[in-house]
C-alpha cells in the first residue's frame, strides 16, 4: 500500500477471496490512503475514478 500511495494510484482494491472481504484505499497523501474501507459480500461498491455508473455486487465477485 505505501508503493501505491507514494505514486499516487488514486485507488486500488485488494480482494481477500478467503475471508470473502474487500478493502478498498482511496485518496493517496504522501505513503498512506486517507480512505479505507473493508467491504464483505453483502456490499456494493463503485470504481471511485469512473464515472461510467458501474456498481460491483461483491458477493458475485466471492462466488465466482
């Protein structure tokens, strides 16, 4: 995570298939993510950087 917020990847999800979780970090300032948020199969998300109105239904993505 540090890599990523150091270059300013303005977010990036890590996908934990085991626990069936998510964590999303959102907002880069200098190594760490302001906005962290972990996300189980009950929740929908969204890219935060698109516009496009794609929503994600996690608990697809677990049981694919």
């Amino acid at each position: 995570m540090p890599l990523y917020a150091a270059h300013g990847v303005p977010e990036f999800w890590l996908i934990d298939l085991n626990a069936k979780e998510l964590t999303c970090c959102r907002r880069p300032r200098d190594r760490i993510y302001d906005d962290v948020a972990v996300m189980t199969a009950a929740d929908l998300t969204a890219p935060f950087a698109t516009q496009s109105g794609i929503r994600v239904e996690l608990g697809r993505l677990f049981d694919l």
